[in-house]
C-alpha cells in the first residue's frame, strides 16, 4: 500500500484537531474529559472509522454521561450516522422517561422519524403490558 511505502497517511476527512486528539489518546492513553459534544462526536467518528474500539467504548461513554433534555435529539440522531448503538439506546432511555415524566425535550422535531415512531409504540406497549 502507498502508506506503507510512503510511511504516512493522508487523513483528509477530519479536522487536525479531531486526528491530534485521537492520536494521542491512541498512542498516551490520554482521556480528554473536557472535549464539547460536537468534538466528541468527531473522535466518535473517526474512532468508528478506524475501527478503535476501545476508545469509541470511552467516548461513547463520555458522551452519554452528558445526555440531557437540551441535546439527546441531537446525539440520537448521531448515534446512528456513527453506528453507535450504545449511544443510541441510552438516548432512547433517556427520551422515553422524559415521555414518562413529562419532561420536556428539545428539538424533538429534528429527531430521526423512524427512532421517533420506535419510542412511541414501545411507550405505549409498556403502558399496555403493566395494565
């Protein structure tokens, strides 16, 4: 391959920032705990891309620790560009005790139809089944 002759790689769909972080992370082990969501979303991706488990299990993590009513819409919606199922579950979690509690969301109408039409028949199911 012309990165094994060349002994580099052209990484041209992230920002520098996003491949910095991640290669360091990759090669220090450190755990950048005060990235924004949107940064960790791009190291998702890119963790994702590459296939670098285990740290897309820690950022996956990271980023549902700051699940909340103002962006779980948000991450939702990414979880599932980023094949992300654990982000998506505990985004579903999330939405459908906010249903329960009557909490209200944000950005409900940008939250992908399909997940929206899976919470609401899986609220209605657990009503019924409790009954």
């Amino acid at each position: 391959m012309k990165e094994s002759v060349e002994n580099k790689v052209e990484i041209i769909d992230f920002s520098f920032n996003v491949v910095e972080t991640g290669i360091k992370m990759l090669y220090h082990c450190n755990f950048e705990t005060s990235l924004s969501i949107d940064d960790s979303l791009s190291l998702l991706q890119f963790f994702d891309k590459y296939n670098i488990q285990s740290l897309k299990v820690k950022i996956e993590s990271l980023l549902i620790a700051q699940i909340s009513a103002a962006n779980v819409c948000r991450l939702t919606n990414a979880s599932i560009l980023l094949n992300s199922f654990k982000l998506k579950n505990e985004c579903i979690e999330f939405i459908m005790a906010a249903m329960a509690s009557k909490t209200p969301v944000s950005e409900i109408e940008i939250l992908d139809k399909d997940i929206l039409v899976n919470i609401v028949q899986n609220t209605f199911y657990k009503i019924v089944e409790t009954q």
